[in-house]
C-alpha cells in the first residue's frame, strides 16, 4: 500500500483490521503490527511517487544515479529489509494460548472478536484502483521515457518531480469524476488527516527554523 500510495498514512486504516485477525487466528497482535508500522514507512523510500524517492532521485542524478537505477535498488533491498524484520517480529512475546493475562479477559469476556462478515466491496472500488495503478505506470514510463539512459523523449515539457504531480493529480480527478466520489466526505478520511496533521507537523519544524 505504501508502495503504491507513495505515503505510509494508508496502514493507519488497516491498524485495527490487523488486530483483528490476529486475534482471530490467534496470533498475538503485536507481531503483526509491530512489522506492519516498520514495514509502512520503509516502504516509502522504495515507492516511485514518494516525495523521499523524488528528492533523493534529485540529489543522486547529477552524481549518475538514474532514476530507474536507484529504484531498481530501493525495492528488493526495502522488500528483503522488511522479510528479515517479519522474521524477527515473529519471536515477540508468548504465543496467546500460553498468555495468562489474555486468557483471563478471554474468559471474563473482554476480548470482543469480530467474527465472519461479508464485506462489500464499494461501487466502483475496483476501478478507482485501476486507475491509481495506471497513473503509477504512466508515472514509470514517463520517468524511463524522459531519462538519460532511454532517452525517448528529448527536452520534455514537464520535468519528472513535476510530471509526477501532474499524473497523480489528473488520476485524482478522473477518479473522483469517473467513480462518482462523495468528494465533501474525502476531508473526513482517516488518511486525509493523518497527512495534513503530518504536513503541518513537519513544516512547522521548518517554520520554527526560519530565522525572523
């Protein structure tokens, strides 16, 4: 999800569907969460949209670090990075059956599990994510298109950090007209806010540091 989205605010929504299925299958919930939160954020310097990638793609090009090159690195190193950090998390605390503490509030009827639903799926969910996969490869393909080494296309318009805004804004919008997004309920997303709340955070860091 971080890959694709290019931000790791997505896992804050799958946070309590995690627990939940854990309990289920009787795993203890903090081993897949504790890989889970890791796992969001390291993924954000192996997605192609990630402002991190898009910064340091700037600072490693004029060294003769491509694009292509630094994520042909980025993804199989972040995904063995992630495949070790699982293995170690699987070794956190007893296993549920042997916790004491958990088995009390089994038995006194604390722990609520959520049992089998259905889940429906949202009209047009389908396609909404078939077009956010479409402007991540348009994004690719631009970025090999416009790059030193391919060099399809030469003097581009749009450089690629600006391509990339322009892509992923257009997606947004054929999204929300195509789908028929309640676009008033997307500042109540849990996602939404998580990032305008990190936004602010770190550039009021950088407004602190602004000398007056």
């Amino acid at each position: 999800m971080t890959i694709l989205a290019g931000t790791g605010h997505t896992a804050f929504s799958t946070l309590p569907v995690i627990t939940e299925v854990a309990k289920e299958q009787g795993i203890r919930p903090s081993r897949p969460l504790s890989i889970a939160v890791v796992a969001s954020q390291i993924a954000i310097t192996a997605s192609p949209i990630s402002a991190a990638v898009v910064f340091f793609a700037g600072i490693l090009e004029p060294m003769g670090v491509s694009y292509l090159t630094l994520l042909a690195i980025c993804i199989p190193v972040t995904l063995i990075a992630v495949l070790l950090t699982s293995i170690v998390c699987n070794f956190l605390g007893c296993e549920l059956k042997d916790d004491p503490v958990y088995q009390e509030r089994l038995a006194k009827g604390e722990v609520r599990l959520r049992g089998s639903k259905v889940f429906k799926l949202k009209p047009h969910a389908k396609r909404s994510v078939l077009l956010f996969l479409i402007g991540i490869v348009a994004v690719m393909f631009y970025a090999t298109a416009i790059s030193d080494t391919v060099g399809l296309i030469q003097n581009p318009v749009l450089p690629r950090n600006e391509a990339i805004v322009v892509f992923m804004l257009t997606i947004a919008t054929l999204i929300c007209i195509t789908c028929k997004v309640d676009t008033g309920e997307i500042l109540n997303a849990s996602t939404f806010k998580s990032g305008m709340s990190a936004c602010v955070c770190v550039l009021g860091v950088a407004w602190l540091g602004i000398p007056s």
